[in-house]
C-alpha cells in the first residue's frame, strides 16, 4: 500500500512538472513571436498580443546621468511602429529567457541587445508580465532597462 501511495504521488508530482513546462512553452512562444512581429514591423499581429490599454515603460539614464522612469503605453509602441522609415534595419537579440508563472500570471525576463543598421545601439533587460486571458497568455505591461554600455 505505501508503495502505490508512493508511486501516485510520484506520478502527480511529475504531470504537475510537465503542465508548468507546457505553460512556460506557452509563455516563451509569446515572447518569440512578439519580437517575430516586432522585426517585420507587424502592428496587426503585435496588437493581438497585449490586452488594451498594456503600459509600457523603460527604465534609463537621463542627460545628467540619473535613473529615469520614461512611461509609455503600448499604442504609441504600434504608432511608432507603423511609421519607422522602411530603410531602417533593427532587431533585438533575446539572450535569453527566464520564465516563472504562477496560476494566470506569468512573467519573462529577457536579457537582450538591441541593433540598429549593423551596430549595437543598447541592451538591458526586457520584464513582460503576461496573464491568461480567455485561454491564451496575452502581455499586460511591459518594462525594460536601457543601457549604452554593452560588453
């Protein structure tokens, strides 16, 4: 008897590990197909990735050299989006992904290198905090740190 309650819990703890892996695989397919989008300049399917209303902010240094906290929101990110010059070559390399969830909230910490025409322009960290809503994980807001010394 103790070996089959032994076995059970075995068996439970395991489908329990495998669920979250199949979760944090939801979350990350997020984040790749985000910066998908982002790359071919996408509005349309970056719009369907965020709920309304998703603030945006980055975390920077002012002229002085001090810590700033720049607030946006998610329509003027797809504003922007839509009217960067064609010519313009970026693209942000995720170095990373550290995903934790916790029932319908989810977060992903991506470390990045932002490129502008062949050169490092900065990098920091990207934090998305996502929720499961109506089935599927969509972002609710965003942050991210700037940086221009990138070794």
């Amino acid at each position: 008897m103790k070996k089959a309650i032994l076995l059970t819990l075995v068996l439970l703890s395991a489908m329990n590990a495998n669920a979250q892996t199949s979760e944090e695989a939801a979350v990350k397919q997020v984040i790749i197909d985000f910066f998908d989008a982002f790359h071919q300049k996408d509005t349309a399917a970056l719009r369907t990735m965020a709920l309304p209303e998703t603030p945006m902010q980055t975390i920077t240094k002012n002229k002085e050299g001090q810590d700033v906290l720049v607030k946006s929101t998610y329509d003027t990110f797809l504003e922007r989006m839509a009217t960067m010059p064609t010519d313009l070559e970026f693209k942000e390399e995720i170095k990373g992904y550290d995903i934790r969830i916790d029932g319908a909230m989810a977060n992903a910490w991506t470390p990045y290198t932002f490129w502008v025409n062949g050169e490092v322009s900065h990098c920091g960290v990207n934090s998305f905090q996502l929720m499961k809503h109506n089935g599927s994980w969509k972002i609710f807001f965003v942050v991210d740190t700037r940086r221009k010394n990138c070794e």
